[in-house]
C-alpha cells in the first residue's frame, strides 16, 4: 500500500515538473495553425519588418510558410519560404526611379511623379509574382490565415479571397489615411497631422496648419479613391471571372486586423479602433544577436572614442548619390577621431580609404546600434532604422531624401533625439558642425535615452502583442465582430453630412413654411380689419 502511494505520488511529483518546465519555456499553442506570408514589396526594409512577425510565429509553433521576391534578412529554420524573384529588367525599372530621387533637389511635383512611377513599377512586379506557376501551388494548401505586407497593393488580396481565409495586413508605417479606411478609423484632420507634415510633441495645430493639414489629408484620400478604382481593376484580372470568390469590395470589408509599426509614445495621440495592433519596434531583437567577428573586433577596438553609424537604408545606395556628395561625406567621416561604419553596397569602387572607415555592403543594423560603443547614428530617417536608434538610446544625424523622411527628421529634430542636414544640398562645413555637436553635446544622448525608456514601458512586448492577436484572429475566425461599422460606410454617411442636409433642408422647408403662413396671416388680418373699418360717406370724402 505505502509502495502504491509513493508511486502516485512520484507520478504526480513528475506531472507538476513537466506542468512548471512547460509554463517556464512558454506554453505551445493548443493548435498550431496553417499560416501564410505574403511579402511581395522588393523594398528589403519593408520584408525586415513583415518576417520579425512570421518568426514570433514559427518560434510559437505555427505552420509557417512565406512567399516573396527576394531572400529574408530575417528568417527562421521553421519557416517554408518560396522565393519568387522579379524580371531583372523591372527590377532595374525601379531602381532608376528610387535613383532619381537622390540624385538632386526636385519639386514636389517631379518627386510625385518619380514616386507613382516606381509604385507602378513596384505593382508590376508583384502582379508576375501572383500570376507565377508557382505561387499557384498554394492554392493547394488549406491556410487557416494570411498575412500581408501592405503597400497600396490590395489586388493581393486574391490570395486570401482564393483560400477563403481571413487575413491581417502588415503595415511598415503608423495609421494613416490608406490604411484607416480599412478597418474604420476615424478621420481627425483637426488634430492628427497627415505622415508628411511636420509634427512636435503635444503641439497644438494652429489654423494655418490645421488648413494645410485637412487638404494635404483630403488630397492623400483622393488619390487613393482613384488609385483604388485601378486595384479593383487588377484584382479583377487576377480572379479572372471566377464568380466562387469574393469580389474586390468584399475583400475590403474583410480585413480582420491591422498589425503598426508604431508606437503611441511617439505621437501624435489619435483614435484608434481595435482593427489597428501597434507593434512598434517588432524587429528589434529582446538580445541583440553576435554580431560578425570583423564588424565586432571593429567596434570593441573604438574604444575611447566610440564610433558611428552611417546608413541610407536599403532603398537607397551609395551609387545613388551624386559623387561630390559622395566626397563631402567621405571628408567629414574619415577626419573624425571615431570609428564609421558606412553601409556601401559596390566595395570594389569604395569612396576612399581611411584607416577609421570600415564599408558593409549590408549590415545587422539592430545588432550595431545596441552596442554600447555607437555613439551616433547618421540615416536617411527611415521609420525602421530611427526606431531602432530611439530603442537603444542613439542620437542621430538625419539626411532625409523622400516620401515620409522630411517628416521624420523634423521629428528627430524638434524632439531632440539629434539634428538634420540636407544630402541633396550637402555642404561640408554644416555637415561637419552638425556631426561634432551632436557627438560632443549630451543633451541629444539624454533625450533618447529618456524616450527610449518610455518607448520600452508596455504591458505587452510588440512579439507578445502579434501572438495574442494572431491567435484571437485564428480563435474567432476572422473576428468580424471587431470591425468598426465605418467600414462600410460612405464619405457622406461617415461625415454626417447627410444628416446635416436633411437638417438644412428640414429647416428652410420649416422656414418658407413659415414665410408662407405669416404672409397668409398678414393677408388675413388686412382683409379682416378692411371689413371692420366703417366706410367713409361721399360728402365727407369732399369735405
């Protein structure tokens, strides 16, 4: 009997170690569901952030397959990638027109231009991608979910409308207007500056700003009102008369949730519906990876120094940029006493050759900015890169070129995380002072540090927030019930602007209602008081 009892209790002794050791290494989905990635934005930065969120999954133990058009910088060994590259020659289409861009000072108007024809470009390729032998073989697979980088590319939705499966869209960016109407987020132009218009903390919009900001806003939603007429169009191509799918307009009343690369903290305040999940920071490792021996032996050796950081991201290359640039920067950055990494894509025909320069033709970027020897960091002021500066607490130099980076370095800027000089006007002696007082000067240090923790203070890491709403979305079947009513709402419906006619013509119909009876009534009263009033006889009238 006492044998027995110690048995149970062995047993159960052995069932409470194996319940704490799976609490302790994180509890394993009940159902490790069929996901789907689709990634099709030849933009290596943008694919950054979109597989950080297939890899939270996979590491979960989901089923995770991903297509796109070009190898991950971020992967995992679960995953099942189908890499589909472009034609070369569109691919180099488009990178002559991101070229352009920095290669001088245009007008709003030639930088629009520039900008929807490499879009164009960029849709083109993800259309031969979609219509690949290859991707068709998915079609194949029953998916629980797709997952969708977003770029003003909603002919993909084919893929989840052909699986019959809910999807969530990716957004490298904070809401703004092309992704709010998606998921019903109210239009604030009062208060909400758009993505291109300089914002600063807590700052109130004064009426100049205000009226810029509603017609800069109401321009962006026309041109994606227009825009959407020739994704419709596409989508329609894709679904080549298949009637058994959902149209294009049902597709866009489906998107369960938007997942944000953004955080509250860093402003502005807005409405949010909860169709949008801000995961701000998503590519940014918990524990910063090894970085390779020559980039650390490098940066170990910059010692007291300390060194910086010089990248124009992923879409912008070295080549890109005029060569007496190219010159000012190289004279500035090997004249200081810190160490540079300067990310240079060509390191046959590098700008030069000094001792304190290392050139990368690609770099773990996250992983270098958390060293504790990087002291600064010169960028483009791209969303992804200046989020992971702010993250490890380094001040940065900004040299914006297009789309929302103005706006970003007028942020690094009033927000004293660092300064911002113009690369497509660069001269060498502010260049040079901006780069020593943003080193020399701790206040630029101190402010991010100061954010920085602010930016980390969550109740749910942005891996943590992806699992949870992912798994939501899989638990009640798209989550229809989150969708805000605004979605299938008009612009006059969603503005009451048709309450507000009705008003208007309610109250003009009540007033010439009015008019009428009141002249009716004069009319009355005249008359009446005509027959009250005695007649005058004639021999009065002649006197």
């Amino acid at each position: 009997m006492k044998c027995c009892c110690a048995a149970n209790a062995s047993q159960l002794i052995a069932i409470a170690t194996i319940a704490f050791m799976a609490i302790s290494t994180g509890v394993q989905p009940a159902h490790s569901a069929n996901i789907l990635g689709v990634f099709l934005s030849p933009s290596p930065s943008h694919l950054i952030v979109h597989m950080s969120i297939m890899k939270t999954l996979a590491e979960r133990g989901h089923n995770v397959t991903v297509v796109t058009g070009q190898k991950p910088k971020v992967n995992h060994e679960k995953i099942h990638n189908i890499i589909i590259k472009p034609a070369e020659a569109l691919q180099r289409e488009m990178n002559e027109e991101l070229a352009g861009l920095g290669a001088k000072k245009q007008s709003m108007l030639e930088m629009l231009t520039r900008v929807i024809t490499a879009d164009t470009v960029m849709f083109t390729i993800q259309l031969d991608v979609l219509k690949n032998e290859r991707l068709q073989e998915i079609y194949e697979t029953n998916y629980d979910l797709v997952i969708m980088g977003y770029f003003m590319n909603n002919f993909q939705w084919i893929v989840p409308a052909k699986l019959n499966c809910p999807m969530i869209l990716s957004w490298t960016g904070q809401p703004m207007e092309m992704i709010n109407e998606l998921v019903g987020v109210p239009h604030e132009a009062s208060y909400v500056p758009n993505v291109f218009m300089p914002y600063k903390k807590g700052e109130v919009m004064n009426f100049s700003s205000r009226l810029f900001n509603l017609f800069g806003s109401t321009a962006f939603r026309l041109f994606t009102s227009i825009l959407d007429i020739s994704l419709a169009a596409r989508y329609k191509e894709l679904a080549a008369g298949d009637t058994n799918i959902r149209t294009y307009s049902q597709m866009k009343e489906n998107v369960s949730l938007i997942f944000c690369n953004s955080h509250f903290s860093e402003g502005p305040i807005r409405p949010l519906v909860p169709g949008i999940v801000e995961i701000g920071g998503i590519q940014i490792k918990d524990k910063p990876d090894p970085l390779p021996k020559n980039l650390a032996d490098f940066l170990n050796a910059s010692k007291p120094n300390g060194a910086v950081l010089f990248s124009l991201g992923s879409n912008m290359k070295g080549s890109n940029v005029q060569p007496a640039t190219v010159q000012i920067i190289y004279k500035v950055l090997s004249s200081l006493k810190q160490n540079v990494i300067w990310k240079w894509e060509d390191l046959s025909n590098t700008p030069g050759n000094a001792s304190n320069i290392l050139y990368q033709k690609w770099l773990p970027q996250d992983d270098i900015l958390a060293h504790p020897n990087i002291k600064l960091f010169i960028t483009h002021a791209g969303k992804g890169g200046m989020v992971e500066s702010i993250y490890n607490g380094v001040p940065m130099v900004a040299m914006p070129v297009f789309a929302e980076q103005p706006a970003n370095a007028e942020k690094i800027f009033s927000s004293g995380y660092g300064l911002q000089v113009d690369i497509l006007n660069l001269k060498e002696e502010p260049f040079r002072e901006a780069i020593t007082e943003v080193l020399n000067n701790p206040v630029y240090r101190n402010n991010v540090r100061s954010f920085s923790k602010l930016y980390r203070d969550r109740p749910l890491s942005a891996r943590e927030n992806v699992l949870y709403w992912v798994e939501y979305v899989l638990r009640h079947r798209g989550a229809a019930h989150m969708q805000s009513p605004l979605v299938r709402m008009n612009f006059l419906q969603s503005s009451s602007l048709d309450i507000f006619l009705t008003i208007i013509v309610a109250l003009y119909a009540i007033w010439k209602l009015l008019k009428w009876a009141l002249k009716g009534l004069r009319k009355l009263i005249c008359l009446t008081i005509g027959k009250l009033k005695p007649k005058q006889s004639k021999k009065s009238k002649k006197e």
